[in-house]
C-alpha cells in the first residue's frame, strides 16, 4: 500500500511508517519468499479500508475530503515483515520497578477486566480511520497488578518485531483510553496489525500504538521511541503535537 501522493507529513526526515508500509519492494519480497497469506492479508485490509471509505469525513481535519483512501489503514512495520506470535505461544512480560512481575499468555490477559471502546485511529503521515473498535484490558489495571514502585514514573514498551519501543509516562499510561488491546475492528487483532496484542494510546498518534507487544518496563523516566528517535514528539498528543491540527481523537 504506498502512500498516496501528496499526503501531508513531514518530508524532511523519515515518516512514521512511511518507509515501510506494503510498498512494491516488500510486497514483491513476500511473494518471492511464498508467504502469499501475508500478501492476501494485506489485499483484506485493502478492501476493509474501501468499505470504510464511503463514510464521510467527520473528523474536521479535511483529509478524508482531500486524500482519497485515507479513511483506511496503512499495515506497518519497521522491519520488512511482520512478526508471527502463534496465540498459544504469546506471553507479555510486566518488569522493571515492580513489586510483582507479571508473565501472562493470552488466555490470562483475556480473564482480566474487558474494556471496549471506539475511537479514531490517526497517523501522523496524515491518514484517519473513523471509529475503530478496540477492546483489551487497561494498561492501568495491569500496572497496578504489578504494583509499581515509588521511583516508576514512566513505562517502557517493547515489540516482538525485536527493533520497535516506545514509552508513556506513568500518568499517561493509566488513561482511562489506553488499552493493551487484543480486538481491533470486532475481531482477535490480525497478525499484520500487531496481533495477538498491542497497545492502543486513543489520543495520541498511531506510533504510540505499538504492535506485537512484548514487555512493559517500569522505569524511572522514558526514553524516547522508535520514531521520536528520528524527531517525532515524545508527547504525541494527536492535533496537540508534531505541527498538525488535526482534531483530537480523544
Ligand atoms: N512494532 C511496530 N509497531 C508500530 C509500527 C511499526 O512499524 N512497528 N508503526 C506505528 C505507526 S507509525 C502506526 S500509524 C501504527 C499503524 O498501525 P497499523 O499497521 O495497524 O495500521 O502502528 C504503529 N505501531
Ligand atoms: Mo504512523
């Protein structure tokens, strides 16, 4: 899925997914390596993204009247693929300044206090889906299970994929609106979409949104994430942050 031409971001130094969305090169990789579920995968997302695209724009921005196709997912990943974490295998960690590490596969995290919620999914390269569905435990609740210590102040993400992280405060991280999410769309999260479980941060930008989920850390303060690295804001406030306007999510 490449980008459309003329969408607005950042030209200045790498974008937020940019790079790596299904684009030719890796899309010609997958079917040369014979993984063609990964290429009909994306082709699904594709026709998800149409169905959507019939909805008006309602989220003031102006894009979904400007770009056509940007009410529909771009599929990420920073690697060149996307990473298989077999369900019966997938284990998230819980460490760093907690009294109580957790280690919980997938049927422990779905026992856990269920929380649904529907929000706008905003990249910060431009485009917007309208009203995704997610569910998925509270990353708040989690935390607290862990029971983090006095000097915790901030939460360190890691992904399955091995190189993507990302970070929120302690604060942020215990919004009502951040999920550690395993539905997305009224279904288990897909595989190219960060399934079994990934992080949903509502109000902020979709980098924050890290996929494949691995381990939470404690940690005394954040440091930044993969893409504020290349100068992305560490507060990805959507329509707040980054030098956009786009109305918030959240
Ligand atoms: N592990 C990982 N998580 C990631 C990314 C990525 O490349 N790798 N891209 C981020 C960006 S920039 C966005 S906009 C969303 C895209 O989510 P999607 O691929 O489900 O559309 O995932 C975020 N989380
Ligand atoms: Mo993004």
């Amino acid at each position: 899925m490449e980008e459309p031409p003329g969408t607005p971001g950042p030209v200045e130094r790498p974008e937020p997914g940019a790079g790596a969305p299904i684009g030719r090169r890796l899309f010609l990789g997958i079917v040369g390596a014979g993984i063609a579920g990964v290429a009909l995968g994306s082709r699904l997302e594709g026709a998800v993204g149409s169905a959507l695209s019939g909805i008006a724009n309602e989220n003031g921005s102006g894009l979904g009247a400007l770009v056509p196709g940007a009410e529909r997912f771009r599929l990420y990943t920073v690697t060149g693929s996307f990473p298989a974490v077999a369900a019966a295998r997938y284990e998230l960690e819980v460490t760093g300044l907690v009294a109580r590490p957790l280690r919980l596969d997938l049927d422990e995290l779905r026992s856990l206090p269920r929380t649904e919620l529907r929000a706008d999914f905003q990249c910060v390269t431009g485009w917007r889906v309208p009203n995704v569905a997610w569910a998925g435990v509270h990353l708040g609740a989690l935390l607290d299970l862990a029971r983090p210590e006095p000097g915790a102040h901030a939460v360190a993400f890691r992904s399955y994929d091995g190189v993507y992280t990302e970070s929120l405060t302690l604060a942020q991280a215990r919004r009502s609106d951040v999920l550690v999410a395993y539905d997305m769309l009224g279904v288990p999260i897909s595989q190219a979409h960060g399934g079994p479980v990934r992080l949903y941060v509502a109000p902020m930008y979709g980098y924050k949104s890290i996929k494949w989920l691995r381990s939470i850390e404690l940690v005394d303060r954040a440091t930044p994430g993969y893409w504020e690295q290349e100068g992305y804001a560490v507060e990805a406030w959507v329509g707040r942050s980054n030098g956009r306007h786009d109305a918030p999510t959240a």
